[in-house]
C-alpha cells in the first residue's frame, strides 16, 4: 500500500500539484497509515527521488523544487504535531541571504527540503551580516552556516561568505561549523565556492539537502536530540 | 557600416563586415563617472553619460537605456531601492505584501508622464541625439509572467503561481501585462530598437513543458499582440531554452535569442539557422576568474560556431564589476577580431 501511496504523492509533486499531494496524504491517515510512515516512508523518499531526478534529468524545473520543499515542509509540520515520539533530528544549521542580498527564494527551498530531512533550521533572514551568520551559528549550536547569494558582488564580495570564514578562523571556529553556498553565481562558476571559502555549494535548493547532510554529519555524526 | 547597420545585416542575413558585437555593463557607469552608485542612477544624464563613455572605452557595438531592473517596480510606486557600489540595486522593500495589495496596484495610465520615468526618458533622448542614428540602443522590459517577481518577491509569486487563488493571480497578470504593453511602446517611441523581453518563465528551467504551454504563452502572446515583435529578443534571464526555441518562433516569429551561456550554442544555431538571429553569450561570471587568453579562446570558441552562416551576434550577460578590465576588452577586441568576415 506503502508504494502506491508513494507513487501517487510523488506523481503530485512532480505534478507541482499541492492540493492532489495533501489528498493523497490525507487519504493515507483515513488508510490508517501513521503519521511517522507517512513522513519517512513517504515524504522523505519523495525528496531524495526529486534530488535524484535533478542529478539525472536536467529538465527538472524551479516549479518542480519549490513545490517539492514547500509540499515536504508543510506535510512534515503537519504530520509532526501527531507524533507519538519526537523524531531524532539529524543536525541544525542556520541559513540566510548574503549582505546586501535580498533573494529569498533558494533559501525557501533549501529550508523545507531540510525541514522534511529532519534537520532543524534556523532561518535568520535576508541580507545579513557575516557577524550575524557566526552568531546565530553559536546561538543555536549548528553544524553548519548555509549562505545563499543570488548575485555576484553578494557571493563573492567582503560582506558575504568571504567575512565569515574570516570570522571563523579568528574565533578558532572553524573546526565547529561547516560553510555551505548556493545561489546563481555558483552554478555560473562551479569552482567559485572555493574562492569565497565555503566547504561546499549546492546548485539547487533540492540537491543542497543532501550537500548540507554531508556536511552536518562530517561535522557531528552523532545523532542530536530536539532543542 | 555602422553598427546599426551591422546588427540590420546580421538580422536580414545580409553581408556585413562582421558580426555585431555587444556588451552590456550597466554598473560599470558609476566608476566610469567616478560618482557613488545611487548618484549615478538618480539621474539620466548620468546613465547616457556612462553608457557613451563605455562605449568609447570598449567598443562595443550598443548602448543601454536600463538603470537597474527595480525601476520598473518604482513606476508601480516602489520606493525602496537598496544601492550598492559593488553590484546593482536592488527592489528593498516590495509594493505588493498581501494579495489585497494586488487590487490596489495602479498600472500608470501614461508611463512617460510617471515620474519615475522622467530620468529614463531624458537617458533615451541623450542616447538617441547622441548614437540613435548608427548604434542600437537597448531596454530591458519585463515579461507580465516575471514581472510580480519584483512587485512581491520571487518567492511570494511562486506561491501564488503555483498554489494561490487562480482570480489574484491573473489579476494581477493582467495589471502586469498592461504595464508591459505601455513600458514597450514607450521605449519604442523613446528610441530604444532592441528590446530585451526578459521572460524567464518562458523557460522550462522555470515551469515544466505544460505550464509552459498553458501558462507562459498565453500570458506572452497578450504582452506582445498589441505592439508586435519588431526588435524583440527573447530572453529568459539566462536560463536555457533551447528546447523551447521552435515553439517560440512558430507562436511569436520572434526574430533574436539571446542564448544561456549554459546552453549548447551549436545546438541553438543549429534549431534557429536563418530563421532568426542567434545571440551567442559569453559566461562573464568565469571572466572574472580567466585571464585575457581565456577570455579570447571562449569568445574563439563561440564565433566559430556562430558565425558560419550570418545570422549571430555576440553578446555577454549582466557583466560583473568583478571582471577584470583587460578581460572585457578582450571580449570586445577578440569577438570583433573572431566575428570579422572575410
């Protein structure tokens, strides 16, 4: 039952179809399916078969993300408040727009995608200070500070992911958090991540859910209770 | 010839010397004037100013008339820019932050009586006394499907594209498209003959094939019907499109494509052939990496492959301030030298 239930929530979603996807999950609770199958046996594998899709089919479209986190997010909030048990979250980040960037949208995506991926996120905003990035990263104990730029002088100028990774080295912080970019300049340029210092970059909001597990668990392979 | 007439023949598919050869810096203007960003673009004499300076400077073959892509949100009442000596400005706070926003909206009546025209209409008059009659002179005028991007922000309209009321989103479509229909005849009567119709949506990097089809060309045809297609380029904000390329010109008859730098050029060339011209794009984000041989061998690379049968033009995407000097001029130098006929 489990894969037809699949099958017709991913054929919503890639359908970029939110009120078919919700049905399906809603006639899977009156199935009487829990809602923690629903978010792991269901959501979850819904999004790794979209990050697996967008590695494979270049043809996967903006619409088609969007709607894969904000479909996840919404499942998997809603499924939440009816767990019998907190899940064991797989780590935390904090995610926000450069300096001077004011693009929200990569961060959206990104963000819900991890939400369903049981990973806490701290979203902290558009154009925000690289001093903020690092505390706010100490503030929540997060593995890893997710930097979304959409322009060129936001991903590469001082103000951006450059300055954080200054701050972190002068604080001797490095070693604690792990530094991720997304965002337009860095599909244009795929070598750019690294001039900017980041440990990583993802080319879509989708994929940079596995990139930021990577990463979380190279830092804390651990497993982290709920805050 | 001129480079009017260079960018006629390349068009027509007529002999001409070479290739026409663009290169668009927008924020270039400021340093160029030796003023701050916001005082550059806070008045049109400075814009003209930057524009023919550039011009002389590189060689290019055009000119632009666009400040900066929020200042169509300013002739829907925004007022909020966010200025930056590093890059170009940005809409800092949204005119629709709630659907009843939407009815509210006001599609000016007369755009070029609005006053957040008046500095673009005195940068078109300079531009057409000065250059008008022997080099084109590009807008930049924003597809209704792309526009609310600006008006609320990319990620607020995707919801409501996507998921929200069928009733706001086509109103607010059409205010959109009304507002497209009046900015394209204002730069057409300002003087402006290559209009870059920048329609990401028009894109399947953006919607999938049947929003494709049952969304983006129905709100394109009506941005379009009124005023036709003369001096169009289609243009998805550099996002790739070939595959969607036949269905626009068999819909449209649209006559350039600027093609993503992320795209396959020869492919592109090779959907559009005569048809239509094929607008070649250098990726000038690795320019800011590559030395000047590199630059040469991309641009090299790119004339080869377009210029074989006329129809090409090479162009550059949003240059970042980024990019080394030396690389920009060996952009324009190599695309002259690579794109000359024999």
């Amino acid at each position: 039952m489990l894969d037809t239930i699949l099958q017709a929530y991913k054929d919503a979603v890639y359908d970029t179809d939110k009120e078919a996807a919700f049905e399906v999950v809603d006639a899977a609770l009156d199935q009487g399916v829990s809602p923690e199958d629903i978010v792991f046996k269901v959501v979850i594998p819904a999004v790794e078969t979209m990050m697996a899709e967008i590695t494979k089919d270049p043809d996967t479209n903006l619409a088609q993300h969007f709607m894969t986190a904000q479909i996840a997010a919404e499942v998997t909030e809603k499924m939440l408040a009816k767990f019998q048990h907190p899940p064991a979250i797989v780590g935390r980040i904090v995610i926000g727009t450069a300096a001077g960037d004011l693009h929200s949208l990569g961060k959206r995506i990104v963000s819900g995608c991890l939400k369903a991926l049981m990973v806490e996120v701290f979203d902290i905003g558009v154009n925000v200070r690289p001093e903020r990035f690092v505390e706010a990263a100490l503030e929540h104990d997060a593995q890893v500070i997710a930097i979304s730029a959409m322009m060129v002088h936001t991903a590469t100028g001082e103000d951006g992911c450059r300055k954080v990774r200054e701050l972190l080295r002068e604080q001797g912080l490095e070693h604690r958090f792990r530094l991720v970019v997304g965002g337009a300049p860095y599909r244009f340029d795929n070598e750019l991540y690294k001039s900017v210092g980041a440990d990583a970059w993802a080319p879509d909001g989708v994929s940079a859910g596995k990139i930021i597990i990577d990463q979380i668990l190279a830092v804390k392979p651990l497993e982290v209770k709920p805050s | 010839m001129t480079p009017l007439e260079i960018l006629t023949a390349a068009v027509n598919g007529a002999p001409a010397p070479r290739i026409p050869v663009f290169c668009n810096l927008f924020d270039h203007g400021a340093g160029e004037l030796g003023i701050s960003a916001k005082e550059y673009f806070s008045r049109g004499e400075n814009v003209a100013e930057g524009q023919l300076r550039l011009r002389a400077r590189y060689g290019q073959d055009n000119v632009w008339s666009l400040f900066y892509v929020g200042k169509e949100a300013e002739l829907f009442g925004c007022q909020d820019i966010l200025f930056s000596d590093n890059g170009p400005p940005n809409v800092a706070s949204f005119v629709i932050n709630d659907y009843d926003d939407i009815a509210k909206l006001e599609v000016p009546e007369d755009i070029t009586a609005h006053p957040a025209w008046a500095e673009t209409g005195k940068c078109l008059d300079i531009l057409r006394r000065e250059v008008g009659a022997t080099h084109p002179i590009c807008a930049y005028v924003t597809a209704s499907s792309t526009l609310p991007s600006i008006l609320m922000g990319m990620e607020k309209w995707m919801e409501l594209l996507l998921s929200g009321p069928a009733d706001v989103r086509d109103e607010l479509l059409r205010k959109c498209s009304d507002f497209f229909q009046k900015e394209v005849a204002a730069y057409r009567a300002g003087g402006a003959n290559v209009l870059v119709y920048s329609t990401p949506f028009g894109s399947t990097s953006f919607v999938g094939a049947k929003r494709f089809r049952e969304f983006s060309i129905p709100w394109m045809k009506r941005d379009l019907a009124p005023g036709g297609i003369g001096g169009i380029v289609y243009y998805c904000g550099m996002a790739p499109f070939n595959n969607v390329i036949d269905t626009v010109m068999d819909e449209f008859g649209i006559g350039a494509y600027y093609i993503s730098p992320q795209a396959d050029l020869a492919e592109a060339k090779a959907i559009i052939g005569p048809r239509a011209l094929t607008c070649g794009v250098i990726d000038d984000i690795k320019m800011i990496h590559w030395t000047a041989e590199q630059t040469r061998a991309e641009v090299k690379r790119m004339c080869d492959i377009g210029k074989p049968g006329g129809h090409f033009l090479f162009g550059n995407g949003v240059m970042p301030l980024a990019v080394p000097e030396e690389n920009i001029r060996a952009m324009v130098d190599s695309a002259m030298e690579f794109g000359a006929t024999p």
